[in-house]
C-alpha cells in the first residue's frame, strides 16, 4: 500500500505545462510523465460555434467497442465519435442525471448501466437503442429500512451481478443478480478503515484474477482513498490514500485513472505507484468548483474533475463537474 502525504511529489512527477489560452483557441497541452505523457485536443467536443453542447455536467464517461465516446450530463448522455461529433443524445427524464456510468458488451449488444442519484436508482439500458431494459430501485427486502437512496456509482461483475454504491446517502452497496434481485449489501458510512465516508466511485479492478471491486472513498479523512474489496462484499486492503477526493476509477491493462475533483487526474499502475498527474489546477479558487464557466477555461488545467475512461489506443476522455459542460481528449504520446 502507498500512502502519498505530499502533493509536491506528485506534481514534480507530472512535468505539467499549460496555457492561458480560452480552451477553444489554445494550442495543445503536454502533460504527464513518461510513457503517461499526453496532449490535449483542444476545442474537441464542442459545437461548429465552439460552445459545449453538453450543459452541466456531473457525470461519466464511457467508450464502446467502435471508438464512440458517451458521456452522462444533467440533461442526459450524449455519444461523441473519436472526433468529437456527436452521434447521437439520449435526453429526458429517463436518462438525466446520470451520476455515474459503465459499459458492458452482452450477448445481444452493448449495455450502459448507470447511477441516479438524483432519481434513486440504477439503470441499464442498450448503448445504440437507447432501450431501457431494468431499473435498480432501493431493495425493500434488505430490511435496511432507510428513508433515502442516493446512488453514485455502478459496476457490473463478469457473471453480470450487479454493484450498486449509496454514496450519497447510507454508503452501503448494495449487490444484485443480472435479473435486478436483490442478493446483500455490505459496507455502512463512518471514517473507520472499513467504513465509506462517501462512496463516491466504483468499478470493476481487472488489473488482478479474481478481478476486485475499487471503491473510491471520496470525503475519508484525513484525505480521500481507494479500496479493494471482493465480489462477495468482503474487505481486501487499503489501495492508497492522500488522493484528495477520488470521484470515479477507471482500468485499462495494469492501469487506473482516479480523477480527483481538486482539479487533476492521478494514473496509477499495478503496484498503485503514481505514474503521473494530468491537469493541475493551481488555482485553489477553481478547484472542486461547479461554477467556472467556459470562458474561464484554461487548456490543460482542469477544475473538477470527475469522470475518465481510456479508449483502445491508450487515449483518455475526462469530464469536469462543471456548469457549462466540459468533455476534453488527451491523445497518449507515443
């Protein structure tokens, strides 16, 4: 386990540069370290009068098997192509809000499975369709009697059980069978090395057999920290803390980005050693702050960064919690 007690460490180790250019007429960025060095794509996503298309954002992101990039806004989950052109939107009452997302290929297609905090419940639905196929509502049957359910992350395990994180609310998670029954739940809230103080982020940890759960702890103090626990809901070890508040995870190889909403994006290898920090914010007035407009944005410097995933090719999609909808690319640098 790695405990990181200095953020000048990290950063020493990240070599970040960045413009002061608006994000839509900047340059590109280079930033990262090593063989985790990466160039922004500026203006990439937004619409032919260079404005975000997306409206807030307090979402995900996910690629399927084509190369199409979807990410969750409040207003719904938009589908990019790999050149930021949007394919197709899924809007409406049915898919706003969508907290957190994952994609999963199944026997007759790819599935997005999603948390609505907002909504209390999960769902899944077909990523080209758009087809709603199950809704994961608070399970009576647990006798947990809770009068709130606030979801905030969702996985799915190989066997298609599904993974449920009340992080807003009770921290427990909650696990189904791939039909929606209720199977257990484990976990509770508290700052207790076993206990969640915000269960922010979840996903399925394929960098070891049997594959795990990593469970982002966002708010635990003294600072936020990830977990690993089985697929039973049993507790395995404390992964590394210090990683400010870690709000989603997401696995690629022997590699995990852990975006931080303090504004910076920390990709970690096997050994959960820091390979690199993407996107410092220095500016301690725009970290983990909703309210920076796109006009404030700065190319290669992020403000609340909350959902990442990789494509095939090693590139990263990153969106920030952000008022007016930030989706960037950064292209690896071979």
């Amino acid at each position: 386990m790695l405990r990181v007690h200095s953020l000048a460490m990290l950063l020493i180790a990240s070599c970040l540069t960045f413009s002061s250019q608006a994000a839509d007429k900047a340059a590109p960025v280079r930033m990262g370290a090593g063989i985790m060095t990466f160039e922004t794509v500026p203006g990439w996503g937004l619409g032919p009068d260079g404005r975000s298309v997306l409206g807030p954002t307090h979402g995900g992101v996910v690629v399927d098997k084509a190369g199409n990039i979807y990410t969750s806004a409040n207003m719904g989950v938009f589908v990019f192509n790999p050149a930021g052109e949007v394919l197709r939107r899924f809007l409406g009452d049915e898919y706003s809000n969508i907290h957190d997302i994952e994609i999963r290929e199944e026997a007759d297609g790819e599935y997005i499975y999603g948390a609505r905090n907002a909504n209390k419940e999960g769902i899944k639905f077909h990523a080209e369709t758009g087809a709603i196929v199950l809704k994961l509502q608070y399970p009576e049957e647990s006798g947990l009697g809770l009068t709130d359910f606030k979801p905030t992350a969702i996985t799915v395990a190989p066997n298609g059980d599904i993974f449920l994180s009340d992080g807003y609310a009770s921290n427990h998670i909650f696990k189904y069978d791939k039909t929606g029954k209720y199977i257990k739940h484990f976990g509770q809230k508290g700052n207790d090395l076993k206990q969640f103080n915000t269960a922010h982020g979840m996903t399925l940890d394929t960098r070891y057999e049997p594959p795990r759960l990593l469970i982002c702890d966002r708010n635990h103090q003294p600072k936020g920290r990830l977990l690993h626990y089985d697929l039973e809901g049993n507790y395995i070890d404390e992964v590394i803390t210090g990683l400010g508040m870690p709000t989603s995870a997401a696995v690629q190889g022997d590699y995990v980005a852990v975006p931080d909403l303090h504004g910076r994006l920390v990709i970690l290898d096997k050994s959960n050693t820091i390979m690199a920090v993407l996107g410092h914010n220095a500016d301690e007035q725009k970290r983990a702050n909703f309210n920076v407009p796109q006009e404030q944005w700065v190319e290669g410097v992020f403000s609340g960064t909350h959902g990442s995933y990789w494509d095939k090719d090693g590139n990263l999609y990153i969106q920030d919690w952000n008022v007016s909808g930030r989706l960037m690319k950064l292209m690896r640098v071979r």
